[in-house]
C-alpha cells in the first residue's frame, strides 16, 4: 500500500505550514523500494544481453586427410552436417568456431560420430580418416585427454 502525500497548508495569514503523515518516509527509502522490486527484471535482462554477447568470434582450423588417396574422391564424410568435398585432392583445410565438432559418415543428427575434433582458438587440429576400414577409422596427429577406447578426440 502506498504511504499517504504530505499535505501543504496554508494560514488564513498566508504562512506555508506542511502536514506530514504518519506513513510518509524518506524519499531514498520509497526509490530504494522500487528499485529493489525491479531488480530481478533488471539482473534478468543484463542476464541475456550477456549471453547474447558471448559469442568471441575465434577460429581454428581443421585439416583432413582421407586415406587411401583413391577412395578420397567415394568417401562422403560431414563435418557438423557440412559435406567435404575431397574431389580435388586427398587434403582439406577448413576454418570453424571453436568447439568440439563431430565428423560422421551419414548425415544424421542420430548417426554416431567416426570421431570428435577438438577446435582450438589459432591452432590447427590434423587427422587423417582411413577409409579403406570399415566403419571408418579417425588417426589423430595430437590426441586429446578427453578420448576413450571408444571415441577419439582430436586436437
């Protein structure tokens, strides 16, 4: 509930007399109160501006190298559902955000991943797939500490 106005009085003579209520306090208290009641809103929303702003904008770098040099042109590899066109030669050289990138065989969000590459800000993270092997088999120049037996992660 709102506290009471001040009420301003003036004498039949003219004099300024002001009434104060009982409920009325300082001003700084009701701004503090009001403040206070929207700060959530106001956490909230620097919240997202952040979160919107956090994207740093910095790349690495990913070569691949498809083995045997035959089988570069039949293999159909994705890298985060892009499709590497190994026509030209056994060797490509891509630019991605930094991250943990899966490189599948079939393009499918449900396909397991041959391996995960692990892209580092200005680095260059090289592998070599053996597609000769069935599934196909990543070999990491810089193994991460993240692998297992299961998935190789490369660096």
């Amino acid at each position: 509930m709102p506290p009471k106005p001040n009420v301003i009085l003036r004498s039949a003579s003219g004099e300024r007399r002001e009434r104060v209520s009982k409920d009325a306090r300082p001003l700084c208290i009701h701004n503090l109160r009001d403040w206070l009641s929207r700060t959530p809103v106001v956490f909230f929303a620097l919240f997202i501006f952040a979160i919107a702003g956090c994207d740093s904008g910095e790349t690495g770098y990913i070569q691949l190298r498809v083995t045997p040099a035959n089988a570069a042109a039949s293999s159909a590899l994705y890298l985060e559902g892009i499709k590497l066109d190994f026509s030209r030669s056994q060797t490509v050289t891509l630019q991605f955000k930094t991250g943990l990138l899966a490189l599948k065989g079939i393009d499918s969000t449900w396909a397991p991943a041959i391996c995960k590459i692990a892209v580092r800000k200005d680095r260059i993270s090289a592998l070599t797939v053996m597609s000769a092997q069935n599934p196909p088999k990543c070999v990491c120049e810089i193994r991460a500490p993240e692998s297992d037996a299961t998935m190789a992660v490369c660096t």
